[in-house]
C-alpha cells in the first residue's frame, strides 16, 4: 500500500472492527472505494448520524436516541422484574424473545481480572442503586442474571450475586442446559452435568 | 495407532514435504544439529502436546517462512486403510493452532487423536530438578485416566491467575470479587486434587512394574504425593478442605501478593526404600527410574485409551548403558509406533528393538539407511506383550 496513506488508513480503521482481520479489511476497503456505484456518503452520514443520536440511557445503559431509554420509560414493563445483561445487544437478544416483560440492566462487559476489568469498570454500583433505592413505579423484587455462560460472565454472575443478595432481592441464574432440538449423544459433559444439576419437575 | 507419514512446512530447519514412517521402530540417526530432534517437536506439536524445547513457538517457523505447518496422517490399529485420520499444527502470527480432518479442534483432542509419550534431554532433570516437571508428568497420568482433569486444570489455573492479579492489586480490590475467584479456585482444586491421587496410585504401581522390569536392585519404590491437601477424599471434601487453607492463611497470602497454598504447590516424590530417589540413588540409577517412569506413561496411555502410544525418545543411547536399553527394549510393549533418535547408527547394535526403519537425518532432510531387523528372542517377547 506504499503511495496510498489514506487508504492504508482507512485499512486500519476497519481492522479495529470486531470479527474484522486484516484480509477482510483490505476487501471491504477495495469495496468501498473501487466500486462505482457504492455511496460512500450515505455510509458517512449513516454512522455520523447514528453516532450524533444514539447514546447509553441514563437508568439502563443500553443504546437509545431518548433518554431514558423506550423499555425503561414503558409503564407496562414489569418493573420488579430486572435483567442483567454484558452488553446491549444481549438486551436486544432477549427482547427478540418475547417471553420477557421486566427491564434490563447492562453491565458494559464483565469481570476480567487478567485484562484490568473490575467492578469499578463495569455498571455496578448503578444496579446496586437501582435495587437498593427505587426509583418511583421500579421496586426490583427479582434480579436475573444473564450474563453469558463463560469464566468471565460466570464470575460475573457470582460476584454479583454476592453483592445483591444482602439487599433482600431474589437473585437468579439463567438456566444452562441443552440447546432445544438437539440429541443428548452430541452435548459435551459439562453442558450435559450443568443439566442434569438444572434439572426441574414436569 | 500409527503414523503413515509426517508432512512439515516451513518448520525449523526440517526440509518442506512428506517422509513416510515405519509403522513400528523408527531409528533416526545424523550428526548433531541436523533436525533430529527438530522432527521428535514437529510430533510432540501435531498431537497438541506443548514444544519440549520452547515457549515461544515462533521460533519453531522458518526464517522468512509465514507460518510453521505439521501435519500426520494417522492409522487406527487394525483399521482399514482408508480409516485415515489427519491431524495438523499451524503456527502463524503468534497463534497455535490444531486441526483435525481439516477442522480446528483444542489441543486436548489432537492429544487424545495421537496418545504419545516423549522422553526428552528436558525430561533428565525430571527426578531433581523442581517439581513443577514432576507434577506434570503426574498430571499427564491423570489425563490418560481421564481426559476432563485438563478442564479442572484449567479452570484452577485461570482461577489463580486471577486471584494473583487481584492481590497484586494491594488493598484495592474488591473483597467479594476475590471470594468469586476463591471459590472457583476451591471446586477446580478439589477436582484437580481428586485425579491426582487417583493417577498417582497407579502410576506407581506402573512404576514399581517396569522398575522390576528394567532389572533396578531396589525394592519397596513408592510415589509419594506432597501436597496442602489431604491425602483422600472425593472433590467436596478436598474443595472444602482447600477453602479452609485459603481462610487461614488469607492476611499471609494479601502480604505476599500471591497464592500460597493449594495444588500448584504439589510435588512428587519417588523413593526407593523410604528414601528419595533423586538424592540416594547414583544418577544411572535414577535414570533408570526415568525410563520405568516412561514405561509407566505408556501403560497408562494404552489402558486408557486402549491403544499402544507413540514413544518418541530422544538422543536414546546418550544417557544410559547398554544393559538398561536392552532391557528397556524387551519391555517395550508388543505394539505402538517408537521413534529413536541417535548420533550414532551402531547404538542399536546387539539391542533387542522390533523390526523397523533406519533414517539418516542431514541438513533437514531425512532419507531411508536401511533395515533394522527384530531381534527380540521369542521368550523375552512373551513375558513381555499381551494383556496384562
């Protein structure tokens, strides 16, 4: 890329990306400038624009362009209901479901020692606030926890659990288990003794 | 198990391309620094095993090469032979990587794809030196009982790593987060505790075998299991036992900034009628140990996975006398694949190996000398195959 700094620039931005790597970057690169009918304007003002409007909502930390946020200004949410999530598209993950009524809680990723993560990184004393000192039609009576199923969101979970317990709230797990449709010969061990210790009455 | 051929590319010295191997002795001779052992780490490295000569795996690439690359093309024992399975190393830009049929899989699969035993110049201070070797090797007995140890293994270690980080943090981490990484640090650490008993009980009785069989002048040999834990108990026990040591020494432990007690502390001691091997007996006599200890391996390996290992043994003739390695010979299981590396061709002279394949190993390049013919005698072959 000698003679083209821009562009070696523009390579480097897109290799930030997650999932992007430095193949994937020079093809999207190329794409954008070398193809004649791509508008690279509207992608310009698309991400300006998104990045102008959208910003964290003030009670639950997920993407929103009013604060606060849809679910968190919805009267008809449960709102002694309270999902902990890692990031906001796990809210929307969620959400996606339709079998959740309460309101969420993102953390902004979960405890890595190892990388320098700690409590103090993540949105906890906020949650801790939330539970503790309600704000009016909130009451949290039940927090669930619903970080993802590795070291991390498992520490995570435990840590929190340690902290709102002594508030008095019900604190639970989502439950881990087999995934739906498939054959209990394929599932590896630990997900099969993580399901057999989740096991519940029909 | 056996290997049909092994491929490299751009892997240390080794020239790029395919050599084909013996399915039973292969004897690999040249003059110091050809690749000799080069080619024994491209095996330890396609079976997920860590390099027995570095951490640092970039050194394993070609000067100038992209990526280091092995592959093997392995037979199941008494499979067809189109039952071929093909496992494969890829280092590049600072990643491992393993596959097995084209597919990535972790480490642990490739290990349990090619069961394999190496004997090493590293492995000679393995009976004296610090007993960070020892415990892997009892570690290694553990997973040829059960492959999972390596998960709980895991886990503890990540735990610990992040129990250290958050005490080197001095007196502002957070005590509940600290209590997360405790407990984790408990239920791996029972479970690690757990199959290391096991694994040492019959890695001894393994050991006191093969010691017998290589002719040692020493009775009563025990493996003796140091550790902060109990001696029994099921995981519960020893992870609660574990939690208890940890409430202990906790305000130790937050002045030193680090771990102190638990499994990673633990040490194997092999004694020879009460006494420490590595301090009583003369060092060819603890060598001697190392290579009953070596057998043992194989055992385990083979009652485990019920197919005879790969035994890739290094500079074999440079360390011990004559009588050990006919001895060692004869013991050598009926099966499995053994890849023996010598700078000297007339090692094997008189040493009762399995037919097999002599190799010249020059500048990389490794070209086929001749035969090596079976030279067992046919009682010795008796007392030592068939199920025992």
């Amino acid at each position: 890329m000698a003679g083209l700094p821009a562009f070696a620039r523009l390579v480097a931005a897109l290799e930030t990306l997650p999932g992007i790597g430095p193949k994937s970057a020079r093809r999207l690169a190329y794409h954008l400038l070398a193809a004649p009918e791509y508008d690279t304007a509207a992608l310009t003002t698309a991400l300006a624009e998104a990045r102008a409007r959208t910003r964290s909502c003030s009670v639950c930390h997920a993407l929103t362009e009013a604060d606060p946020c849809a679910i968190c200004s919805d009267p008809s949410r449960d709102g002694r209901l309270l999902a902990v999530v890692e990031d906001a598209a796990d809210a929307d993950v969620l959400e996606r479901t339709h079998e959740f009524r309460g309101r969420y809680h993102v953390l902004g990723g979960a405890l890595a020692p190892l990388r320098g993560i700690g409590p103090d990184d993540l949105n906890v004393t906020d949650l801790l606030a939330r539970v503790e000192s309600p704000a009016p039609g909130e009451g949290v009576e039940e927090v669930v926890l619903a970080t993802n199923p590795n070291v991390e969101g498992e520490s995570t979970a435990l840590y929190l659990a340690r902290r709102l317990k002594p508030l008095g709230v019900k604190v639970t797990r989502l439950a881990l288990g087999l995934p739906v449709g498939a054959a209990l010969e394929f599932a590896d061990e630990v997900t099969l003794s993580r399901s057999l210790a989740g096991r519940r009455e029909i | 198990m056996e290997i049909l051929t092994l491929s490299t590319d751009g892997f240390r010295n080794l020239a790029n391309g395919r050599v084909e191997l013996h399915p039973r002795v292969n004897l690999i001779v040249g003059d110091n620094g050809q690749g000799k052992t080069n080619l024994l780490e491209a095996l330890a490295l396609v079976s997920g095993r860590p390099s027995f000569r570095t951490h640092d795996l970039a050194e394993t690439r070609q000067h100038l090469a992209a990526r280091a690359v092995v592959s093997v093309r392995l037979r199941d024992e008494g499979g067809a032979p189109r039952n071929v399975t093909t496992l494969g190393f890829v280092h590049a830009s600072g990643a491992r990587e393993q596959y097995r049929d084209g597919k990535r899989v972790p480490r642990l699969t490739a290990a349990r794809s090619l069961p394999a035993v190496f004997l090493t110049a590293r492995d000679l201070s393995r009976l004296s030196g610090p007993p960070a070797e020892r415990r892997r090797a009892l570690d290694r007995a553990a997973l040829a009982r059960r492959p999972e140890h390596a998960r709980a293994l895991l886990a503890y270690e990540r735990a610990r790593a992040a129990k250290t980080r958050l005490l080197s943090l001095g007196a502002r981490f957070d005590a509940d987060e600290l209590a997360v990484y405790e407990a984790a640090l408990a239920e791996a650490g029972g479970l690690v505790a757990v199959a290391r008993r096991e694994a040492r009980a019959s890695l001894e009785r393994e050991i006191v075998r093969h010691a017998d069989d290589l002719g040692t002048p020493f009775r009563n040999i025990s493996l003796e299991l140091v550790s902060d834990l109990p001696a029994s108990g099921d995981a519960r026990e020893m992870g609660g036992a574990l939690e208890a040591l940890l409430r202990g020494r906790k305000s130790e432990e937050r002045r030193a900034q680090r771990c102190l007690v638990g499994p990673h502390r633990d040490d194997v001691l092999l004694r020879a009628d009460g006494v420490v091997v590595a301090s009583r007996a003369s060092s060819g006599e603890t060598r001697t140990f190392l290579l009953a200890w070596t057998l043992a391996e194989m055992s385990m390996l083979a009652g485990g996975e019920r197919r005879a290992p790969l035994l890739a043994f290094d500079d074999f003739d440079s360390e011990w006398d004559p009588r050990v390695l006919g001895a060692f010979a004869e013991a050598l299981p009926e099966e499995g694949q053994v890849c023996l590396t010598s700078a000297r061709p007339e090692a094997v002279r008189g040493l009762p190996l399995p037919a097999g394949s002599i190799y010249r190993m020059a500048a990389g390049r490794l070209a086929r000398e001749g035969i090596l013919g079976a030279g067992r005698s046919p009682e010795n072959r008796a007392a030592a195959g068939g199920p025992r």
